[in-house]
C-alpha cells in the first residue's frame, strides 16, 4: 500500500462515478490510490483541494461535489465538516455561495450533465499533482486536525472529555493506542489530546478564556489541517516558546488548560493598567508598593475609572515612553513606543472615593518592558476580549513573552516600521508622527471653550450636547444648510475629542475624505490597486487604515470625518463596514471578513475609540435620501444660520465691523432665509448660512456695508439664480432688495 494520492488517478475514478451518476466517498479514492485510508485521511481534503483549484481555472465544475461519507453514497447529502469545506474552496474560488445546500446540489447535477463530454485526462506531466501524505513531528501533532473538526462537529465549543471521544472516532485509535499510560499513570492519548490542545491555543484557533470550555476562535472554525500542516504550525509555535518537542512530551503532562495563571477563567475580572507619576515628576510607585494601595493622582480626572475597579481585578503600574536604540527587533532607526510594566497586582478593595483601591501586589524580579501596543493615558482598562490587549495581558500577568514577529506582522505596525522611506515628505510625516508619541501633558490641550473661541456661534450647552452624543453614538452626522459651517465645526468637535488640533496628533489621529459618487468601497475600505511596481496588490483605503491605527492605539481616540456623506452611495462605500458602525458591534466577538481578505481566516471589527463624524447638506436636491440603515446607526444634528450676539461680538472682535452695519446685514439676511423658508419650492432647508457673512479671523474690514456688498454680487445672488432657475425675477427681485437694503 501507498501513502500517496495522485491527482490523475483519483480525477478518473471520480468522473467514472460522474458518468454513471452515481456518488462515490472518500474511502473509495484513497483505495483506487492504492492508498491506506488511515495515512492519507488528512491529506485528502487538500488533495481534493488542488483538484477544485484546477478545475475552477479550467472553468469546470467542482468535480468534488460528488465525494461523501460512505454513509451518504445513496443520498449524495454533504453535511457538518465536508459541506463547509466544500463551501469555503468554492468561495475561495469565486463562486458565489448564498444557499450551501441548493449550492451542493447544483454543483453535483453539473458535474453528471457535464461528465459525458470531459476530458479523459488532466493532462498533467508524470509525478506533477502527487500529493504524500506528510510523516513525522511527536505524535500529540497528529492530533492537531482532528481536535479542530472535534470542536466543528460539536458546534464548536465542548468539555474536554466531549472532544476526546468525538476524536476517538475521527482519528480511528486501536484500543492499544488509547489504553497506553506514560510514566506519570496518566493516559498517553490524554495527554496528547492536552499537548494538541495547548498548541492550538497558541496558535490562536482554539479560545483559552473560559476554564473547563475549548472553544474555537473564528479563525479555528475556518482551518483545516492536514499533518504536512499541522507540523509547521508545530515547529513554528515550538520555536516562539519552547515547549515539549519531541516524542518525550509523552512522559511529560500537557500544560493546564487555563494558561497562564487562570488569567481569564473570570469573565467578569477587569485588567488596569494604571500610572503612579503625579504632577509630572512625582513616581509614588515605591509608596503604592509599601502601603498596598494604588491613587489616582487627579482630583477631577479618572473617578469613574477608579469607581469601576473591584476586588479581583488585576493592576499593573506601568510607564510610557518611547525607544530609538537598543531594541530587541530591526527598528530601522524609527521610534517605538515602550510600556514599562513596574508592578502587578491584585484589587482587593475599592474605597469608593474615586481614587483609592487596596492592592496585594506582587514582587517583580525586575521591570519587563512592552512594545508596539502601549497606554499612555494614566488609566486604562484593557480589553480582554481584544486578541491583541490579551496578548498584553498575559505578558503583564503571565509568563508570556511579546512575540515581536507577530507585533511587526499587525498592519499598522508593519507599515510603521518598515525601511526608512527615502522622499522628504514620508520622512517629515514620520518625525510629526513620532512628536505626537510623547506624553499627553506635553500637548496642547482643545476643549468647547476652544470651540466657541475659534468662533462658534451655538451656545456651550448646544455643543456639548453634540460631543455627548457623539461620544456615546460613536457616529455623528451635521446636517443643515449650505454655509452653516458642518465641516469647520466637524474638525473642531473632533480636535475636542482628541483634546488637542496639535498638527502632529491631528495628522496621525484623524483623517478626512469627502464622499462623491465615484467614491467606492475598493478606495474606502480595501480593494486591488495599482502598486506602483506595475501590479495590482490589495491596499487599505482610508477607513480600513484608521481602524487598523484605532486598534494599535486603544487607549487614544481616533477620528474619521466624512464630508458629504450623502453625495455618495454610503451603504456600497462602506460595504460591511456599515454593520460594525453600531456601538454594540464594535468588538473581537463581532468581527466580520471583507470582500478582499488579505490571509484566510483575516476579520475585521472597528474598534470603540474610533469615532466618524460626517457632514450632510440637506439642500442639495440631486442627492438621495440617506439609506436607513445608515442613518440609523449615526445621531444627527442639525446646524441653522447662526445670525445671534455670538455672531456680531465676532464680527466686531476679528474685523473692528460696527453696530449699525451689523445690524443691517444681520436684518437683510434674516429676511431673505424667511423668504426662502416660505417658498414651497426650497424650504427652510435653503437658508442661506451666516459663514456667507462672516470675516476671516483677524482681516479688518473697513467698510463692512462695500464688503457685504461685494458678497452679495458674486456669491449670494449666484446662488439665488440657481435657486430660483426657472424664476429668474424672483432672483434678481430678492438680490436687488438686498443692495437697496445698503
């Protein structure tokens, strides 16, 4: 017997079922291979896997629609494992799939009618298509395959002793194998059922959070791995951390199932990460250490943070900064941002004034530091269902090392510290963006009162209505007519989030883009493009950039402002992006693929401290009205012309404008949007708004009756004109009362 599959042999033997129009099962092929079922059963659903991939190019039917399991050779019937196998190979290749089961079904009634008329061949050169089935690796990697498509068939969660008799059956164990101990009296199959268990787990395709539970990770519910698989994951893992290697994990026990230190066996445990540095100079760490506490350093800042702590959580003091040399990865010379980890902890009681927690701290050897993914705002709360915050977790709580390949794999990452770019642009946008790693403090700070200052004319109240609602909706839209300031006020409510509008933080921190209708998801989220090297290579648009920087950041708000956008078709733009936008999916646990995945298994969620603000001008009749999907994941607030005492005390301050001509301007305008208000062919929605009459900050202007003059004639009355195309009188009336007005 062979432990070989050939590509030709087991194409004849499945069309001379197909031309017969009868089913054939997996036995069946391995056994016209010559093949012993037991040494190829992993090797098949890839082999069968090369066989779709040839036949998609050749713009055949899937010929492995007709391969069941031996008890489904009179039905045909494809289900739990083998059905979505099948389904995702014809997704990979292009077929769309929106009914697994209709699909299955066409696919099996193309292929017989199809059969008849093949080729008899492939057409393959000698040895070309030989798939063997792989050999070596300790005998617990054998396992890896079959603890996956355990879990698959079980739902994909179980009790451990649920997946060793469900593999028990997949794997086909003599009772020789399954009654052996090693010298430790447990069972050998046990044990390397554990072993397979904790790889998996580190490979990240099996949830370590719940004690008692495996669970697969979205990613563990899409991989299935054949042994010449399993065992690259095996050395790759192996290599990161250490573990057993060899054959000899037999007489070792397998790692406890909740590792590290049963850090997330609690659901409800909480992991801070907290400063100890007060008035900038102040490091009460050795204090904190000494009397068993932790402070929050602020009188106004942090409470409901500190409110939220309780016993059981875990505490880590920690300290930011950034790192040029010396580091344990290639830099290139670039800054990275480091998280010194200088104590650890326990909670043990919250004495309920907002800034004082007991803690049982426990002593470090020495300060561990942590890169790429730092905090630097004093309180953080790290997001355990985060992989990348649990990665952090377990490296602060745990015994876990930072594994910097992984770190420099994350998008943001890989982008950020690639090879020196060598134009001056890319350079100077890589010093600003390295100035805004400092500390906050050092950051000027931007508040409402800046708002107002910079020459808003809503009330306090109003704005911070506005910067409530989008601090708790997440997404934002400013509507209201055109020259009401939407876009001035978008930025500023952003740089309010941010708590600066310092140039070298707003560059990193937020980014605009204005929709139109030529704007698409391919430009918005990902799509292919060229890459300047004359291919085409799959490249992330700006939103799926600020969400991969969004997430690489958590403890930081990041902003996307979308002006007009309505003049787009938002619901194709965003794509399913437009279903993560709600408050209660932005999480790990909600992450969806995309159109364009750059890896299998590759999902994406917008993280919660990334916040979209859009602007809308509601007069523009050749735009559509807002999908209501879209409209009901975004609060709304609409802007109107702000002709008040803000305005004029503006006027006066920035441009020395006096009273009376104030007065005129602000009564002229007033009339003209009631007169358009009353129009039944405009509406409110035309009022014309006061940034048409407002000066640029700080230009005097002399003669404010020459100057509001001079707008009128070649911005107002345009206007008026395209307002009113088909009454051109009117439009020429309402201008002329507005110079006769002066």
């Amino acid at each position: 017997m062979t432990d070989k599959l050939d590509l030709q042999t087991t194409y004849r033997t499945i069309l001379d079922s197909a031309r017969e129009r009868r089913f054939i099962s997996y036995g069946d092929l391995a056994k016209a291979n010559g093949a012993t079922w037991s040494k190829v059963r992993r090797a098949m659903n890839h082999h069968l896997g090369d066989l779709v991939e040839l036949a998609a190019k050749r713009g055949w039917p899937m010929p492995s629609a007709i391969v069941v399991n031996k008890d489904n050779i009179e039905t045909g019937l494809l289900e739990g494992d083998a059905r979505d196998g099948f389904v995702n190979a014809a997704k990979m290749y292009g077929f769309d799939v929106s009914n697994p089961a209709e699909f299955v079904k066409e696919q099996q009634q193309a292929l017989f009618e199809w059969a008849p008329t093949a080729p008899d061949d492939l057409g393959l050169e000698p040895e070309e298509g030989v798939r063997q089935a792989a050999s070596g690796g300790p005998r617990f990697v054998h396992f890896f395959g079959p603890v996956l498509d355990a879990l698959r068939a079980l739902g994909g969660s179980a009790e451990p002793k649920q997946v060793m008799e469900r593999v028990k059956d997949i794997a086909e164990l003599s009772d020789e194998e399954l009654k052996a101990t090693n010298k430790n009296g447990q069972s050998k199959y046990e044990n390397q059922i554990g072993w397979a268990r904790f790889y998996l787990a580190k490979a990240g395709l099996i949830d370590n959070k719940k004690r008692g539970i495996w669970q697969l990770t979205q990613e563990g519910r899409e991989t299935y791995l054949d042994l010449e698989e399993a065992i690259a994951l095996f050395r790759d893992i192996h290599a990161r951390y250490k573990t057993a290697g060899d054959d000899d994990a037999d007489n070792e026990n397998a790692p406890v199932e909740a590792d590290p230190g049963d850090l997330f066996d609690d659901p409800d445990r909480r992991f801070w990460f907290v400063g100890a540095v007060w008035n900038g100079t102040d490091d009460q760490t050795e204090r904190f250490y000494k009397e068993g506490i932790w402070q929050n350093g602020y009188q106004d800042k942090f409470i409901e943070h500190v409110e939220r702590m309780k016993p059981g959580d875990r505490i880590a003091i920690k300290a930011s900064f950034v790192k040029k040399y010396s580091l344990p990865f290639e830099n290139h010379e670039k800054p990275v941002s480091c998280m010194r980890i200088k104590a650890i902890g326990t909670i043990t009681e919250n004495l309920g004034d907002g800034r004082t927690v007991n803690v049982d701290w426990e002593p470090l050897d020495e300060t561990k530091d942590w890169y790429f993914y730092t905090y630097r705002v004093t309180v953080v709360e790290a997001d355990a269902s985060d992989e990348l915050a649990r990665r952090l977790i377990q490296f602060a709580f745990g015994d876990h090392k930072q594994d910097y390949d992984f770190w420099l794999r994350v998008p943001y990452f890989a982008k950020k510290y690639k090879p020196r770019p060598t134009s001056a642009t890319e350079i100077e946008r890589e010093e600003e963006e390295a100035e805004a790693d400092i500390e906050e403090a050092d950051i000027t700070p931007y508040a409402i009162a800046d708002i107002l200052g910079d020459g808003c004319f809503l009330a306090e109240d109003a704005l911070s209505a506005a910067l409530s609602r989008l601090g708790g909706k997440k997404n934002l839209i400013l509507q209201g007519p055109p020259g009401t300031g939407k876009t001035w006020l978008a930025k500023r409510l952003g740089y309010a989030l941010i708590g600066t509008k310092d140039r070298a933080v707003i560059r990193k921190r937020m980014r605009s883009i204005q929709f139109h209708q030529s704007l698409s998801y391919e430009d918005f989220v990902r799509g292919w493009r060229p890459d300047g090297n004359g291919e085409l290579s799959l490249i992330d648009g700006v939103f799926l950039e600020a969400v991969e920087a969004a997430r690489a950041e958590p403890d930081r708000p990041f902003v996307v402002i979308i002006e007009e956008i309505n003049r787009g078709n938002p619901a194709q733009i965003f794509g399913e992006m437009l279903t993560l936008l709600e408050k209660d999916k932005r999480s790990e646990e909600e992450a969806i693929e995309l159109a364009y995945r750059h890896e299998r298994g590759e999902r994406i969620f917008i993280p919660r401290n990334l916040f979209v603000i859009g602007t809308m001008n509601i007069a523009d009749r050749s735009l559509a009205l807002v999908d209501l999907a879209l409209r009901r994941r975004f609060a709304f607030v609409t802007l109107e012309t702000a002709l008040n005492e803000s305005w004029r005390q503006w006027c006066k301050d920035q441009a020395g404008m006096d009273d009376a001509s104030l007065s005129l301007v602000q009564q002229l305008m007033t009339e003209l949007n009631e007169e358009i208000a009353a129009d039944r062919s405009l509406g409110a929605q035309f009022k014309i708004g006061h940034s048409y009459v407002t000066p640029v900050p700080g230009e005097p202007i002399p003669d404010a009756r020459k100057w509001f003059r001079g707008i009128v004639e070649t911005e107002i009355a345009p206007l008026l004109e395209e307002y009113w195309f088909d009454n051109l009188d009117k439009a020429a009336s309402s201008k002329a009362r507005l110079l006769q007005g002066l």
